[in-house]
DNA sequence: CGCGCCCTCTAACTTTCGATGGAGGCACCC
DNA sequence: GGGTGCCTCCATCGAAAGTTAGAGGGCGCG
C-alpha cells in the first residue's frame, strides 16, 4: 500500500523554527520524504545538485548572500533538475514575478493550511504548477490591466526611489545616465497616475508592486 | 531528575508551519510542555486567560484582526498574567517599541537557532528580560541617540510626505505656509541624518517612527 | 520582415525641493 | 524672569526633480 517511491524534498529556509515546520507539517504526509536542509541559498544550490531531490521547497528571502530567486535560476537551469515550489511570506509582485521568471514551479505562501502545502508539493513533484490562491489573483490582474504593469526596469528604479536615492545616485547603481532614469519614473508616474516620486512610492507600496 | 512543573506554552502565530515548527523545537526541550495553540491574536487573549499557561509565544502580525502587540497588552494587563515572548520575523523600531510598551518580557527574532528559543523561553518563565541580540543593539541605539526623536508636528508633516503629497499639498492640508512645511522637513532631516524627503520616508519607515 | 514593446539616451525647460539664516509668539518649568 | 523647546513664518538661491518630445537599438512574434 505504501508508495515504493515517494517524493524527495530539500527545505530551504534561513529559519530554523521554518524547516522544522515544513519537516513536521510534511513528514506526516504519506509519500513526502525530507531528505535535506539548508540553511543558505547556496547550500541549497549545492544540494539540489546531487541529483536525489525531487522537489525544493524555498524561501525568497535569506538573511546573507544569494536570494531564493537566483537560487531558483541556478537549481533550474541544469538539465534534470528539480521543480522549485516557492513558499515565501510575501506576495508582491517584486518578489512573485522574478520567482515565477526564475523558473518556480509553485508559488505558496507561509500561511497556507498543512493540507494546502501538501498537496502543491504532490502537484509541483508531478511537474504541474501550484500557485497560493493571492498570487493568482494577483496574476490575473496583472493580465486584465496590462496598462498599469510596470515593466522589470520601471519596478528596479522606483525600488530604489522608496530606498531614499536621488535620480543620479540612482543611475549610477544601474549603470545609467540620470535622464535614463527620468525617463522610466516619467512613464511609472503615468502607469500608476501620480506626478512625484513620493507618490509613487506611497501608491506602489498600496498596489504591492514593491515592498518597504 | 524531571522537572515536576514544567512551563507550560501558548503558541500564538497564524501560520500553521510555523506553529509546528516551534512546537518541533519546543517540545523537544526537557521541562517544557506545549498545552495549547492559536491562530489569532483574539484567541491567544481568551486562551491566556483560563490560567494553565506560563509563558505564551506570540507573533505580532496577523493576517487578520488585532495585531500581536494589542494582544500583548490584554494579557498582561490582567492580575496573574502569563509572560508574553514575542517571535516575530522583524526587528525595526516600529514593531519592538509598542511590543515592549504592552508588556512583552522578551523579544526575540524567528531566525533564533532552537536553543536560544529554549533558553528564552526558560528565561521569560523566570520572570526576566529575554532580548535578541539584535533588538538588544538597536534599544541601546535609541537611547544613545535621544537627539532623533521628532516633534508630533514633525511627525505629522512626514506622514503626509510618506502619502506622497507635495510641500504645498500638506500646507493646505495643516493650514500651514508651503516655508512652515519646508522648515519642518528640514528638521527632520536633520535629525535622521538624510538630505531628502524619500530617503526620510525610507529611514523613518525603517526605525519605525511613521506606519505604512 | 515588419510591428510592438522595452530599454536606453538626449536636451531644453519649468517647477518643486532643500539649504541657510534668520525672527516672533507661546507654553512650560525652574 | 529667563531659559528651553515647539510652532509658525519669511526670503533667497542653487540643486534636484519632473515635463516634453523626441530617437535608435534589441528582441520576440506573427
């Protein structure tokens, strides 16, 4: 009756108190097996290389060093790798879009019900897509509203702008002349029908476009 | 050798994964015994209540409803009360202060390794302070920095910046000059040690002294 | 191979901000 | 009464930010 091959995961999270959730919510799932952790990004590179895994289940956000999105890039780009499910706090388009371009399979968030984990982890190993209810919505908005998408570059710089940079410091930190700069926050401030830059964080900030 | 009153937990937090995994970690722990869970902040107040509980771990956000510090708040108002550990992921003024205000006899960050949790938590049964290192750092920056506090005033034309709105927007709005806004803003940039008003919002935001 | 979208850059122009250095009124406290 | 801190207002000047109206290259798609 037991499954003679189940499905193999890597938790990778930053926060101990995390892995020893999923590994508690998860294990008591027929099928579903923790075979590793890792603590760092780059850990969790690592161990997905070693071929054993099925599915990695990562965060976005690490206290040091690489991201969970280019963790993401890096474990997908081999040949043979294994899905990623995202299972993050956040669902803003800044952290969901880079995720999904990095090549997730999933998309959760960390209030999901064990239920919910379980099976976008069955689905995700089965190589089909799994998205949280909200980020799907959040998808299909983008979709519906194509005028009010900022573009990758348009989110970079207002990111910084809600970071305090001026437009030049700005421009220098993406290798661009400062009228470049002007003329991205020119075409955010109509896509999102403001005319400052403080307002363009405050509304962008309501919209989740970016997170402070 | 057992401890024959161990301390006895409430584990407050919305998420369930995170709910396991400090249970996982918790109930590992020689002398300490997890009796009950909650998944609002309105439940962790009503459970807290009934008296069999030593220690309750409470996160400060919550998807929905009150906020962990209010909860905080309710619980030790009362005669008797438990002590509250707040765990939460964030470390910025805006989300120690107020915890620390309503009563909370520790603070510590999610990304603790297991034993740091577990002496906290003994520690806060003891009845004595249990900070982060982290958290420790920035109280003690306060109060090395008294010149940083900013007027209500201050406070009040800052927020309306973070809204997005111009020097001569928040005039109008306060019944002030465009120059009274301006010199206000000086001030305050001043004090936090910036040169403009996103990177006021920015740093502000950062310690906490406006919401968003 | 066009067509559209994104990214980059230019240049001149207007408006808003920010810096500086004041000044007077008011409330509170020693 | 004399501080001290907060709030209000003033004027000027240089520095950012925002506006407008372009243009060209790259890339994917039908």
């Amino acid at each position: 009756m037991t499954d003679p091959t189940p499905v193999r995961l890597l938790l990778a999270d930053d926060h101990p108190v995390v892995r020893a959730g999923l590994r508690a919510v998860l294990e008591t799932e027929p099928g579903l097996v923790v075979v590793a952790e890792a603590a760092t990004a780059e850990d969790a590179v690592a161990r997905a290389a070693e071929g054993d895994i099925d599915v990695v289940l990562m965060d976005l956000q690490f206290g040091k060093g690489m991201g969970g999105a280019e963790a993401t890039a890096r474990i997908t780009a081999r040949a043979g790798s294994p899905r990623v499910l995202v299972v993050t706090t956040y669902d803003s388009d800044a952290d969901t879009l880079p995720a999904i371009e990095a090549g997730a399979t999933g998309y959760l968030l960390k209030d999901a019900p064990p239920e919910d984990l379980a099976a976008a982890v069955r689905t995700a190993a089965a190589g089909r897509t799994a998205l949280a209810p909200r980020v799907a919505e959040r998808l299909m908005n983008r979709l519906r509203m194509p005028g009010t998408a900022l573009t990758r570059r348009e989110t970079e710089v207002l990111a910084l702008v809600a970071d305090g940079l001026s437009n030049q410091a700005i421009g220098r930190r993406l290798h661009l002349t400062e009228g470049t700069v002007k003329s991205h926050l020119a075409r955010v401030y109509t896509k999102l029908g403001v005319d400052s830059r403080t307002a363009a964080v405050a509304t962008a900030t309501d919209l989740g476009l970016i997170r402070r």
